[in-house]
C-alpha cells in the first residue's frame, strides 16, 4: 500500500470471491497502518474476517460471473461511503432510479430483436476478428476498461483500452507507424458531460489519424446522469461482447484459465 496510507485513509477491500489474493494482502496491510475498513465481496475469506474484526461491509449476491455484478458492487459502494459519511443518500437514490431505467434500455439489445434494429449486434459486426481498442475521456475511462475486461472474459479476446488526454502523450503517436492496414476495430466512448476540450481531443485525434488507423466508431452514452451513462455503457458492453463471442463460436460464461491460475497460485 502507499506510503501515506494511515488513521485517515478509507480502505474499501472489494472482491466477487472474497479470496484474492492481492485484495487479502492489501486488507492486512490497511489493518497493520491502522486504516479505516470496508469490505465488498460475495464470501470467502473477507466475508469472514468482516464478521470476525465486525468491519463494515456489504455481501453480494453469490453465484454470478464478477463482471455481471457491475450494479450490486457499485450500489455496495455507494452504500459503504454512504455508511463513512463521505456521500449523502441521494446517490444510493440516484442508482436505484437508474436501474429500472437500464433495464428498459438493454431490452433493445436482446437476442430476439433483429441486427438491423439492435445497436449491440450491429457493434459487434464492426469488431468480430479484430482486436479492439477502446478509448474514453476523464469520465468515461471506467467504461473504456469495463469494455476492455469484457471483451476479454466474455468474446475470450485480447482488448486494450487507454484515456484522453494521456492517449494524446504517446500512444497517439503510435499509431503514425506502418503497416497502414492494422486489424483493430476503434471505439470512442464519448459522454456528453465530458469537459469540452476532451470532446475536442477525441475529434482532432481521429481526424489527424486519419488513413493511419481505421476510423473510430463512436459510442455515445446514453442517459442525462454520469451514473446513467456509466450503467448504460457497462451493460451494452456485456450485449456487444456475448455477441462476439457466439460469432467467435465460444461460450462466454467460463473463465476455466483463470481458475487454473487460481489453483496453481495455492
């Protein structure tokens, strides 16, 4: 842990499992220093010192993928600051709201309804057999990575992901070599409430980059919330990479190579 970790720090130990490693090293670090504790985990191991050194916690729903439980983590989140007194309650408020919202929205992307009318199908059709990259601003660089994580453990696909402006500090350059014709599909995830300069950047970027990568696709988030935008854009993200994933012929639910690695760590 940073140096500066002590009294006044707000360790929050979050784990689907409640038994990686990294996250149970780091909590017994936090504890040694003397920090102020949270815990968010499904069971396991942190489940059980919660109860036993009665840390603060929230226990989520068992039996989900990790990735599939963006919305409990985030709600258990929001509960434990809730709980510290960094946040007042109207957030909790704000993610309920948002819930029954993103619901409705994810039923335009289900199986049932048809490419040309469901935006995740027709993503997916961009970005089957390529390697894709995705890119976000100052608020939407979380949305970026959960695109990155889901295409990885859902499509089984190497991803990479990166934020504006620090995009614009050195990978923007790497794009300027040869060979012109590069297999990546580009996704821009742009936000509305994004700080204009940023917006600038995204649009300067892809035109100066022009003929040196393929043209980005842009995502534009929905919602008039960051929250909003952040659950809808996580949520299409699982629809576009399940899709992936049936035209890659693979089952997106297992992730068996991880759960090797965790048994060869023992």
């Amino acid at each position: 842990l940073p140096g500066y970790v002590d009294a006044n720090t707000l360790f929050i130990a979050s784990s689907y499992s409640g038994n990686t490693e990294e996250t149970l090293s780091a909590l017994e670090q936090a504890e040694v220093k003397g920090a102020q504790l949270g815990i968010i985990a499904a069971g396991g191991k942190l489940i059980d010192i919660a109860g036993s050194d009665r840390i603060a916690h929230v226990q989520l729903p068992e039996k989900l993928q990790p990735r599939m439980a963006v919305i409990d983590n985030l709600r258990a989140l929001v509960s434990l600051l809730i709980n510290f007194g960094i946040i007042g309650k109207d957030k909790f408020n704000e993610i309920k709201e948002a819930e029954s919202w993103t619901k409705t929205e994810s039923l335009k992307w289900v199986s049932s309804v048809p490419t040309d009318e469901n935006y995740a199908k027709q993503l997916a059709h961009k970005a089957v057999g390529k390697t894709a990259i995705f890119y976000g601003g100052t608020l939407t660089a979380p949305v970026a990575y959960k695109w990155k994580i889901s295409w990885n453990e859902n499509a089984k696909n190497v991803a990479f992901w990166n934020e504006y402006s620090e995009f614009n500090h050195n990978e923007f350059m790497g794009w300027t070599s040869h060979p012109v014709e590069k297999p990546f599909a580009v996704f821009d995830l742009i936000s509305n409430l994004e700080h204009p300069q940023i917006l600038k950047r995204f649009e300067i970027s892809d035109r100066l980059l022009s003929g040196l990568r393929p043209k980005a696709t842009v995502i534009n988030l929905a919602g008039e919330t960051v929250i909003k935008q952040m659950l809808w854009g996580s949520i299409l993200a699982d629809f576009v990479s399940i899709y992936i994933a049936i035209l890659n012929g693979v089952d997106p639910t297992p992730v068996d190579l991880i759960e090797k690695l965790k048994k060869e760590l023992v």
